[in-house]
C-alpha cells in the first residue's frame, strides 16, 4: 500500500484481514430507488445511460457521495457484453430486459462472436477509467460481470424466465451445443473482466443470479467447469466475490468454483453459510431488501442480527441478499449504512 492509498476496509474484508468495522455495500445501489436517478431516466434510456461514460460515472459516484458505502460499483449491467456477441438487445420500460435475437439451436450459437472489449463495450472501461480518477481513491471501485450459465438463460429464454425450460432442455438433449455456448460465454466474460481489471477495477463480483433453479448435480456437471475456468483464469489479481440466488443447497459447489469471497441471499442466516462454506473464504450479505421497507427500529435489528451472526470474523461484508428494490426509501438505506459502521464497531 503506498502512502497515497488509504486502507480500503472493504478490500481489507475480502482478503480476511481485520478491519476497523464491517464495510458495507449495495447490490443495485445506484438505481430508481434515487431521484436523481429517475430524473436522469427521464431525459435517457438505460441504455444511453450506461453507454455515456460521463453520466454511468456520476450514477456510480451518487451512492458513494449520499450513502457513505465502503465501495462503488460501476454502473453496467451484465447483458451489456451481449450486444458484442451478435445480439440485439432491449430494455422496455416494463418486464425486465428483452434479447431481440432468436438464439436456440448449433447454428445459432455458432454466429455468436467473442467481444473484443475494448472495441464492443468501451463505454464500460472508460467509465471505470473515469470513477477511478473521480473517486481519487475514497473507496475501491468494483467491476462485474453475469456468469456463463446466468448469460446462457438469458440468451436462451430471451430475458426472464420462471421455469428455464429451454436452458435446461438444451443443457440436458443437447450436450454438444450447450457445451459450445458456455464455452463461448466463458471466453466472453473472461475476457471481459480482464479488461475490466485493466482499466482500474478493484475487485470483481460474478453474478450467477439463476444457477439456483439448478439441481446440484446438474449445476455440477453443466455449468461447475465454465465458472471455475472464469475464477481459474482470472488468477489472484484482485479479489473476487461469487454471488447467486436461491442457492443454498449449491453453496458447497460455488465456493469450490471459486471466489475470494462467497455472496448469499437472506434465505439462510449468515453464519450457517459461512459455516457452510468454510472460513477460508469471505462471505458477503444477507439482509433481506424487503427489509429496507420497514421501520429503521426494525432495519437496525436485522443488521444487528447478521452481524451477530459473522461474529466479529474477519472476511464479513455486509450486502443485501439481492438487489435495492424499486421504491426503497432512501432514509432507509441510510440507517443500514449507518448502523452496519456503528453497530460492527471493534
Ligand atoms: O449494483 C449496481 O448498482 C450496478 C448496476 C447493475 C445493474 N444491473 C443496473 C441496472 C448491476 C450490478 C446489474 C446486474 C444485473 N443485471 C443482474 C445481476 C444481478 C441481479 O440483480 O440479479 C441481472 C440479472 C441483470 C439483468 C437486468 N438488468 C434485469 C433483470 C433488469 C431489469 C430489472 C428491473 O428492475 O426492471 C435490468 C435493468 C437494470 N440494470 C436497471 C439498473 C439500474 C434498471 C434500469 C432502469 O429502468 O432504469
């Protein structure tokens, strides 16, 4: 650490080192829940918001400035890299992200291309580029990308999808063409995230956020190998944090796909997943976002519940278990930060 570089808690807690109190940050921290968000949305799509370096970088600095969190997350999202690979994509201003391109069989996925990200997502890196000079080094700044097996059910289902029946069906009758795809989708995500670490990310988070509609041995057998080829190549630069959704039962499996530090959903209590896990790894979570809609008395129990529940070990990064919700009162948001840094005080 030179002597211009504060010591950043939240990098600290990623490598298990003890830190002065718990670091804290949000999944989706700059999002509708913000009225200056909403009012930059009115003037621009989210698709211009994110490819306009100067406008995704003051969407990444908004909750560092008005939350005091422990870390920025640059403002992307994890369909982004697709464009690059052939896809046509949209995001209505009703029912999540729409993949306009008719991806289902070999041959479709043979057109799929591998991004040069320097060429096909620019905006993402000169927006790292930029928060990184902005922030001068106040908290760390955290790249992303989606996880193969999360693009591929996008790809495949063409956006949300309860019951996954064309990823799975493809997944299990044709092993060939699945094997195709996530071996494209890892070589993109990689890639993308080395470029994402070149250009100044801190620390990566790989959102898997459906691998739990999976059953273990599938997770094992189908998607287990890309997404350790993903934390196997991307090597021990910065640190790395796994998260997905629903996956309790596959917590064994993720930590051993990889990640200096493992994500998880409020659907089990901190302790026993880090339990679970194993204290070779961080853990990162777990406050239930429907929480942040109740009363700060209330917010500030919960907090004190899962800080209990890391037990003063180094290696805890206080999250949500998913992302802010859409209506979250900001006030809100503000007394969980506030009382993760005063309730974890050591
Ligand atoms: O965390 C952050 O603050 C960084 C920004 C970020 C966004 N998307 C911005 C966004 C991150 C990390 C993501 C990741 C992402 N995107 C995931 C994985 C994490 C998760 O939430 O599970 C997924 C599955 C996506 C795909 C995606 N993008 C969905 C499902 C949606 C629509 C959901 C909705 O709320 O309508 C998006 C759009 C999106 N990504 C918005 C934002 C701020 C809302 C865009 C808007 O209407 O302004």
């Amino acid at each position: 650490m030179s002597a211009k570089e504060p010591d950043h808690h939240f990098l600290a807690a990623c490598h298990r080192r003890p830190t002065p109190f718990t670091p804290v940050w949000l999944m989706r921290q700059a999002g509708r829940y913000m009225k200056e968000y909403r009012a930059l949305r009115e003037r621009f799509s989210f698709l211009e918001l994110c490819k306009t370096p100067d406008l995704a970088t003051q969407i990444t600095l908004m909750p560092v400035d008005q939350l005091a969190v422990d870390a920025a997350i640059v403002f992307a999202d994890i369909l982004l890299p697709l464009e690059g690979m052939g896809i046509d994509l949209g995001f209505p201003e009703t029912g999540g992200p729409a993949i306009h391109t008719r991806i289902r069989g070999e041959g479709d996925i043979r057109t799929l291309r591998i991004i040069d990200p320097e060429a096909d997502v620019p905006f993402v890196l000169q927006t790292i580029r930029q928060v990184r000079g902005e922030l001068k080094g106040r908290v760390p700044l955290i790249g992303f990308s989606g996880a193969p097996f999360t693009l591929a059910s996008y790809l495949l289902e063409g956006g949300h999808s309860k019951n996954f029946v064309r990823t799975k069906t493809l997944m299990i009758q044709n092993p060939d063409a699945w094997r195709d795809l996530l071996e494209k989708l890892t070589s993109v995500v990689v890639r993308y995230l080395r470029a994402q670490i070149e250009a100044g990310a801190q620390a990566i988070q790989i959102f898997d956020t459906w691998a739990g509609c999976l059953a273990p041995a599938d997770y094992e057998a189908f998607i287990f190998p890309y997404s350790r080829r993903v934390f196997e190549e991307l090597g021990d630069q910065v640190p790395l944090i796994h998260f997905a959704t629903n996956a309790t039962a596959l917590l064994p499996l993720i930590k051993r796909a990889g990640g200096d530090v493992i994500g998880v959903d409020w659907r089990i209590a901190l302790g026993e997943a880090w339990k679970m896990v194993g204290y070779d790894v961080g853990i990162q979570g777990n406050l239930d976002p429907v929480m942040l809609f109740t009363s700060p008395r209330r917010i500030r129990e919960t907090v004190g519940t899962i800080l209990a529940a890391a037990g003063n070990r180094p290696g805890h990064i206080f999250n949500l278990g998913h992302g802010v919700l859409p209506g979250t009162p900001v006030d809100h948001v503000r007394v969980m930060v506030d009382a993760v840094h005063e309730m974890s005080q050591r």
